[in-house]
C-alpha cells in the first residue's frame, strides 16, 4: 500500500525532472548551434545589413563620391527619381527584357529537360552541353556574343543571311541581350527540371501507358502537373535574376547604354548617377526604390505559394 500511494506523488516531480533536463539540452543545444551561426551572421550583417543601412542613410543627404560635406536633405531624393525620366525609361528596358526572358527561358529550359531526360545515347553529353554555357563568366558569354552579332564578321548574319546592326540599331539592341541571356543562362533552369523529371515516379507512366494515354496526354495530364511546384519556383528565380540585368548588357556594348539608351537597365542607371555623375545619395535612393520593387516580387510569390498549398488542403 505504501508503495502504491508513492507513485503518484513520485510523478509530478519525474515530469518536472524530464523538462528541466529538456530546457538545459535545449540552452546547451542552442549555445553550441549559435557558435556555428555566429560568422554567418557577422558576415551577413557586414555586408547585407550594414550596407542597406548605410544606403538608407546616403539616400537622404547629397553625398557624392568623394564622401565628405553631405548634408540631409530628406525625402528630395526620392522626389526627384519618382519625376526622372530616364529613370522610368531605364525600369521600363528591365522590365520589357523580363517580359522577353522569363517565358523563352522557361519553356526552353523545359523543352532541354525532357530532351536530355528521355534521350537514351549520350545522355551525359547533352546534359553536359545543355549546362555548360552557365558556367561560363559574364565577360566571355557577352564578348563571345558581341562577335556573334557583328554586322560584317559575324556567325549570325552570315548563316542566316541577314544585313542585321543588331548592336547598332535600337530596334534589336535588347533583342540581341536577350538571345545571349537565353543561351547563357538556360543551363541553371534546365538542371532544376532535369532534377525534378527524375523525381516523378515512373509507375505513373506505366499506368497512363496500360490505360491508352499517348506521350502528350502522358504529358500534359502527368508531367506538367507534377511540375508546377518547380516551374514556379524557376518563373519566381528568373523575376528576380532578369530584373537585375547587367552584366551581358554592359559587356556587349561595351559599357555604353546601347544605341539610343535602348540597353540602360535600371542597375546600370544606378551605377551611372553614383560613379559617374557622382551622384551618390541619388542613386543611393534609387538603389532603395529597386530593392522594394524587387522585394514586393519576392514577397508576392510568398503570398502566392502560400495561398496554393492553403488551397490544395
């Protein structure tokens, strides 16, 4: 009898035991885990928290390059981009290469994947083809397009016929930007739908096959469905990726704005207010309108992503 009434009272304290050694596991776990964070999070705060700071400060002074004598002047920088002109002009050509890259490259990259995925000699060989031009830098992707889109010795004209000034006329500048961004940087969204061909399961095509469905019925009600979750996330990646478009467009106009401004991105509009017209708190202000737009992309996906798996539930 005495041992049986002891139980329960033994109980509450057994409990209370576990949970105090589950807190200090817990504090311990923490302390340990927090030493391997910790050059993280100097390093993200150094050069990702610090700067935007310091970005938000410059925005709302006159500072130029030299750094010294910049005084507030408030909110008169972010007056005068909302009424720039070449500013808007500049978002416009970010956005129009966005609205040309994001649909070919999507497409394009699907198309490679179901190639490579399916193709049963030299598989290695394409996979290998298809991705190699990502790996190459942004100086050589864009000079080796450059000589590909020269009116007299390029390959373009010359294979197809064309008299084209790709690089000379403004109807074809960004045309030509993008060709090489597609070319360039396929690569990246292909291996992501290459990953996720081989992650469907092949039993679902054996009993599509068993039930009369043809290759694009297999497709279209398998396939595709099966890689929503990945062509949203390479839609979402490419967004963001063309928005900040810079790098082929500079290098194949040799840092020049292309034929009537018609290649000026917005990163390239920034850059030259801030090193060139010395116009550091100015860009910096335009630099922070561009981070809430790309932002508010982000942050729309999110809000989008959230909504669908809340619907599939």
């Amino acid at each position: 009898m005495t041992t049986t009434s002891a139980q329960p009272a033994l109980a509450p304290a057994t409990a209370k035991a576990a949970t105090g050694t589950g807190t200090v596991r817990r504090k311990q776990g923490f302390q340990h885990g927090g030493w391997f964070v910790a050059p993280f999070l100097v390093l993200f705060g150094l050069f990702v928290i610090w700067p935007v700071v310091r970005g938000l400060y410059l925005s709302v002074t006159d500072a130029n390059i030299s750094g010294k004598g910049a005084s507030f002047i408030g909110l008169d920088n972010y007056r005068e981009a909302l009424r720039d002109d070449m500013l808007w002009d500049s978002l416009g050509h970010s956005a129009y290469f966005t609205l040309l890259v994001v649909p070919c490259i999507t497409v394009m990259a699907f198309l490679l994947a179901m190639l490579a995925h399916h193709i049963e000699r030299g598989k290695w060989l394409w996979r290998l083809c298809f991705f190699l031009p990502f790996l190459l830098p942004s100086t050589v992707a864009g000079n080796l397009w450059e000589w590909l889109f020269n009116p007299t010795a390029g390959m373009i004209n010359h294979v197809f016929g064309l008299e084209t000034a790709w690089l000379a006329d403004a109807s074809y500048a960004m045309l030509a930007v993008v060709i090489c961004t597609l070319w360039w940087t396929a690569g990246f969204s292909f291996l992501l739908y290459l990953a996720a061909l081989q992650g469907i399961p092949a039993h679902l095509f054996e009993a599509a096959k068993l039930d009369g469905a043809n290759a694009w019925h297999r497709m279209i009600h398998i396939t595709l469905p099966m890689l929503r979750n990945i062509t949203g996330l390479v839609i979402a990646l490419q967004i963001l990726a063309s928005l900040q478009i810079f790098d082929q467009a500079v290098v194949m106009f040799d840092f020049e704005p292309g034929p009537e401004g018609a290649t000026r991105t917005y990163v390239q509009f920034t850059l030259e207010e801030g090193f060139t017209a010395y116009r550091v708190g100015y860009a910096s202000a335009a630099s922070i309108i561009f981070f809430v737009i790309i932002a508010s992309v982000a942050l729309a996906r999110m809000w989008l992503l959230r909504n669908r798996e809340e619907g599939a539930r």
